[in-house]
C-alpha cells in the first residue's frame, strides 16, 4: 500500500513514478546548480507541440527530471511553477533517427499531472504511453525505410513467340546465351523453355514471354522446323 501523501519534490516524485510505470523505467533529476546545465541539450527533444512547448517557451526551466524506459524511451517531467503542485510530462524523440523520419508523424503532445506518482502513473499509461508508442514505432518504420536499399531487379531474357518458334532477344551475358542454346528452347515450348527457365533462374534471370510485336524481333532466332513438302496438283491429259 502506497503512502497517502507522497513527497511532492521533483526528485522524489520522478524516483516513485518511475517503479509505477509499466515496463523497466529509471528516473534522473536534473537540478541546476548555479546556472551551470546546458538544459537546451535535452530540452529541445521534447516531442510536444502543445502545452509542454508552449511552457517551455515562456519559462525558463531549471530543473527538470527524465525517465528512461529500456527500451530507450524517454520521458520529460518539468514542474512549471517550482511549487510541486503538479508537473507537465511530455515524450521525448528519439535522437538516432534522421529527421526525414519523422515527416508526417504526429507528435505525441503531453500531460499535465498531479503531484501524486501514482495517479500520474495511471494518466502516462493510459494517455500519454500509448501515442508515445505508436509515433515511434511510425517513426522507427520511417527509418527502417529510408537506410534499406531498393531490392535489385533481376536481368531478364524476353521471348516472343513467332509461329512455331520462339525468338530472343541476344543477351548480352554469354553464360545466359550458353544456357539458351545448351537447352534448345524453341522446338519444344512444354519441355525446352521449362528447362531454360530452370537454368536461367540458377543464373539469377527471370524469364519473360511476351505476345509477338508488329514486326519481327530482331536478335537471336531459334530453328523452325521444316516446312512440309508442297504437294502440287496432278494434271490430267
């Protein structure tokens, strides 16, 4: 059972809230000890557009506290006024993402809470905590996209038909034409070209069929069979 009345200092409040949360959370207390933290550095990675901006725009803060999820998440608690009568809690934004990463995703504003860690454990994971996630895992996904290469399209080898034979354009590899002409593909489009096909996909080849142009294709040509003798008509006397 937790102590009704709770230390309401910024230190003490962030050290409770901090076993409250859900997941592995540690807290640390920023005081300023004579003017001498270079606040900025961590304040400008409030990922807020509302009232947490809003107060860090018009006060200066000298001492906030941040907790750390182990995940590497992190929160920013600031008491505005100094006289621990409630405190803003706002995301901060991953510092290992391009900013390009984060076009088009909505920042994840802030709450303000009362000093009590318990009930502000409850507001965080119940309002603050799900928006925080969704907008780093959009963020994250933006990322992912943006350092992943292109998959590399495969070379292909086109073939037309013409009538009974196949034509191809010449490859410019010669172990691709090797493969075309070690399996004969053109008299046999059932048996030949499904070998091929075989063969090429062993060369990393994607094998296209193609409906005939207007005109033939030019290139490499495999062999027609015969044509059929032609019969001429007998003529009587």
């Amino acid at each position: 059972m937790h102590d009704p009345t709770p230390d309401t200092g910024l230190g003490s409040f962030v050290a409770v809230l901090a076993g409250e949360l859900p997941g592995a959370w540690t807290s640390t207390y920023h005081p300023d000890h004579g003017g001498t933290n270079d606040h900025d550095a961590l304040t400008d990675h409030v990922w807020d557009m509302n009232d947490v901006a809003d107060t860090l725009a018009k006060y200066t803060v000298d001492h906030y506290a941040v907790l750390t999820r182990d995940d590497g998440s992190r929160l920013f608690v600031a008491d505005p006024l100094g006289h621990g009568e409630g405190y803003l809690i706002a995301a901060m934004a991953p510092t290992d993402a391009p900013d390009e990463a984060f076009r088009g995703v909505r920042e994840p504003d802030g709450i303000a809470v009362d000093a009590d860690p318990f009930s502000a454990a409850e507001d965080i994971h119940y309002d603050l905590l799900p928006r925080y996630d969704k907008a780093l895992a959009q963020v994250r996904a933006n990322a992912a996209r943006l350092t992943t290469p292109p998959a590399t399209e495969p070379e292909h080898v086109v073939m037309t038909w013409s009538g009974d034979a196949l034509v191809v354009d010449k490859p410019d590899r010669d172990d691709i034409v090797q493969a075309l002409t070690d399996y004969g593909f053109a008299l046999d489009a059932e048996n030949d070209v499904r070998a091929a096909g075989h063969r090429l996909s062993e060369l990393g080849v994607g094998v296209v069929l193609r409906n005939p142009p207007a005109r033939p294709a030019l290139g490499t040509t495999s062999v027609a069979p015969p044509s059929p003798p032609v019969t001429y008509p007998h003529r009587g006397r």
